[in-house]
C-alpha cells in the first residue's frame, strides 16, 4: 500500500488527509472512501482519462482510494494529481517521502491549478506541516509568494510521474519571488506599500474637518461614522480610505490572497487593503458568514479582516444586522457556530458607517426644505442603538459642499502622513494599530500624564462617558499624537479626540 500526502479546506483552514490506495484481486473496480465529495468522486472518470490518454495501463485490479482520516468531510479537485500517481506508480518503489501533492487534471493529462490550493498551501505552511510541496505551474506562480517552502513545479501527470521515477527534483524547484513594492523595514520585519491612488483625495473640494477624521481613522484603525446630506462626500471619503491606509506585512498580504481564493477571485498579492461595501439589502448570512453542517460560508465581516468594511446607508440595514455588528466591533472576532461545525474569524476591520440626518436626508441642508416630522427623524436615529453607537471612535457630522470650495489634501501627503505615524506605533512594538489595542495593550503602550488624567475624569462626568468609550478617547489621542509625531500625548490632543465623540 502507498501514501501521498495531501490536505483539504474546512471552511478557512487546512486539514492534512492521507491519500493512500490498495491494490487487491478480484473484479475490476475503482472506488474512493473517506467521506469524499462528490466532486472528488467524478475524479474516478478524471484520472481514468488522464492516465489512459497518457499510455498508461489502467489496473485491471480491484482499487480502492482512501482519504484518511475518515471522519471529516473531504472536497476539492486538487485531489486529482495525488490519486492518479498512486495508480501510475503502483508497481514502482517510487517514495514520496514528506511531499504534499495537490492539482487538478484534464482529460488529457495536463495539470491545473483550482480555487483551493493557495489557501490550504498558506494554511499548511502556518501550522508547520509542510516543506515541500508539488504541484502545476499556474499554481506555482502564487505559491511563490509564501516563504519558507520548497515549490516543484510540473506541467503534466507525465512530468509529475517522471518525477518521483527518476532524480529530477532540483531541475524542477520553482525560484522564490520577491514582492515588487516599496519596503519599510521596522524592528527587523518587513512591510509593503504602494503609492498608487485610483480614487484620490484631491477630487474632494473642502470638507477639511471630514478629511481630518479619515485621516485619524486611517492612521490607527478607528471605526468612524459620517453624517450628512445626500451628495456631501460621505461616500467619496470613504472609497479613498482604503488606498491611505498603514503599509501591511507578508502575513497580511497573503491573507488578503487567501481571502480573495476563497471567494474564487483573481488573487492580488499588492499591499492595498480590502474594500467591502454590502448592500443595505444584503441578507444577516452574507454579511456574517452562514450555511449548515460543514459548508458554512465566509460572510462580508471575515473578508475585510485587516481592510475596510462600509455601510452606505447605515439606518437601512436591519435591526439584526445592525445589533449583531456589536461582537466584531469589539472582540475583534466572530463565531459561526453549527451543529456540526465552528468556526471563528478575525474581524480587525475599518469600519465605516454613511448616513444622512433624516429620512429625506434635507435636514442639514441650506438650500433644501426638510420633508421629515420629529416622529419621523427619531424613528430613522433609533435604529442604531447607544451601544452601538458607542463601539464608534469617530462622530463626523459634514455639511453641504460649497462651490467656492478647493481640494485641500492629495491622497500622497495623507498617505505619508498615515505612515510616518504607523512607523511610531509599531516602533512601540505594537502588534496592532492604536484603534485596536485591548485593554492590556492600552496599559501598555499609552501612557497620559496628570493633566491629561484630569481632563479626561472631568468629560466622563459631564458627557457621561462608559469606560469603552473613555479607552476610544485615549486610543484616537494617541493616534492623533502619532499623526503629529509626539511621543507624549497632551491635553490638546484629547480634547480633538473628545471632539469626534457621538454627544
């Protein structure tokens, strides 16, 4: 009996599954075991052709596939390759040593990449489970980002059998690539960033105070909610943030892959961070990630980990939606809990929420008449609940843009400006951004002194401040600090913070 080893996805994480086949006598037959899906199931026709169009013999033996171990559910294409080897090699002393196999195959032969192989290759190699891998040349291309792996590439199962019969391996490792983008270098750990703006800052005319918070919530990863007329530059705003955003490390870069693999979109390997703006009609599953049994599906809040998560039309959202955003916004993580299956997502998203004063949005206008009564406009502002409201660093409230108004920033002086102050917060050696410091962390890395203190006791009593929003004070002081190169947070900088509060 020979073993391959190769892995399967549940959910965003990869499992190992030992491929192993058993030749006996008896009737001709082919079968897979292991909880295998049906898609590995439709292989048997797969790797019949691929074999049989490459001259090799099928056995005309009873063969049976199992994909150990056997009590988690298997699904992918990629077991294609594994499979098919194991019945070429049958009668050779071919070892497959520590190699993980993975790819998908045509009809005649030829090795392809799928939609699961990167992200259980990066899972893998997270969890020290593999060094050496083997797969086709399309997928070789993206795995060649990940580091500290072995990548052999192979364009057929005729290559991939050459392989492991003769000594080649050498003639086909795949040379590791280096990221084409600028490099900061900090406490010995790289981080990428790019000065590519395709929605800019310059095309929004005004709204100074607006622009401040973006650039405050961009620097240290603050949830902000904008408030205004219809047409005011809530929205321009907000698709500019992502571009502005803090330089991200390999891991980051790659999880952002691992994400858009997942999704089955093209992968990016740039160091933009995500952006994700639902419709306020989408359903409670796709934002926060649903299904049954063991096909739970990955929501909106798990794939704008480490990016920006928008909600255009905030009030629109429904009342579950809304309440069930409290958990991600505060522990930084969710779990998707099924009879059969867990699963937990870290959520350390920007978000930003767009809304206007009033039902017919006319309520802050000066040149337009409100339509809404008081019963009306309450109705719409109680739909985001205090403790909601409260898990929000940034209140801004923006006016009507005026004519006679100019383009103040571009998005480059914004964007040095984000990361001459990321480059003071990871000096500290943060892990995180300021707006997602835990309570141990703000300890930590913050420190205030006397005056500050007092202050900030003097605008709990009078604003009646909770001790989260109290600690969303201190984290927005430190990274407006940051932003003006301080290594000390002074009175001045709380008072800006206490300023964006929600009152």
């Amino acid at each position: 009996m020979k073993k391959v080893n190769s892995a399967t996805l549940q959910t965003i994480e990869a499992k190992c599954v030992e491929v192993e086949a058993s030749f006996t006598n008896g009737l001709p037959s082919f079968t897979i075991v292991g909880l295998a899906s049906n898609i590995i199931q439709e292989a048997k026709d797969r790797v019949k052709s691929a074999l049989l169009s490459n001259e090799y013999k099928f056995p005309a033996k009873k063969i049976t596939i199992n994909l150990s171990p056997s009590e988690i559910q298997k699904s992918g294409t990629h077991f294609d390759l594994p499979i098919a080897l194991l019945i070429a090699l049958y009668e050779t002393k071919a070892i497959f040593d520590d190699f993980f196999i993975l790819g998908e195959l045509s009809l005649d032969g030829k090795i392809k990449d799928s939609s699961h192989i990167f992200a259980i290759v990066l899972s893998l190699v997270k969890q020290n489970l593999l060094k050496n891998i083997l797969v086709c040349k399309e997928s070789a291309k993206k795995l060649a980002n990940i580091p500290n792996i072995n990548i052999y590439s192979v364009d057929t199962l005729s290559e991939a059998i050459e392989f492991f019969t003769f000594n080649n391996k050498e003639e086909k490792l795949f040379k590791i690539t280096n990221l084409p983008y600028k490099k900061l270098t900090i406490l010995k750990k790289d981080y990428f960033y790019m000065n590519k703006y395709e929605n800019d800052f310059k095309e929004i005319k005004g709204q100074y105070y607006a622009i401040q918070a973006a650039l405050i919530a961009a620097a240290g990863n603050h949830n902000i909610l904008f408030e205004g007329s219809a047409g005011c530059g809530k929205s321009m705003i907000s698709k500019r943030l992502s571009y502005i955003m803090p330089p991200m490390s390999l891991n980051e870069i790659l999880e952002k892959a691992k994400l858009q693999a997942l999704e089955y979109k093209p992968i990016e390997f740039n160091p933009i961070r995500v952006f994700r703006n639902p419709h306020h009609t989408a359903t409670k599953s796709s934002i926060f990630g649903g299904g049954s049994g063991n096909s739970a599906k990955i929501g909106e809040i798990a794939l704008s980990n480490g990016g920006v998560l928008f909600f255009d039309e905030l009030p629109h959202f429904s009342k579950n939606t809304l309440e069930a955003l409290r958990e991600p916004l505060e522990d930084y993580k969710i779990l998707i809990s099924r009879v059969n299956n867990k699963i937990e997502y870290e959520t350390k998203f920007l978000f930003i929420g767009a809304m206007n004063p009033c039902p017919c949005g006319n309520l802050l206008s000066t040149t337009k008449e409100c339509r809404c009564n008081d019963i009306e406009i309450q109705r719409y502002k109680n739909k985001l609940s205090e403790p909601l409201l409260d898990r929000i660093d940034l209140y801004v409230t923006m006016l009507e843009a005026n004519l006679k108004d100019k383009a103040i920033y571009s998005s480059k002086v914004l964007h040095e400006k984000v990361i001459n102050a990321f480059c003071m917060q990871m000096r500290r050696g943060q892990k995180d951004l300021n707006g997602k410091l835990s309570d141990k962390d703000i300890k930590k890395f913050i420190t205030l002194d006397d005056k500050c203190e007092e202050l900030l006791h003097t605008a709990s009593k009078n604003y009646a401040l909770s001790f989260r929003s109290i600690n969303k004070v201190i984290k927005v002081a430190r990274t407006i600090a940051d932003l003006e190169e301080q290594e000390q947070i002074t009175t001045s900088s709380i008072l800006t913070a206490l300023s964006y509060r929600k009152r």
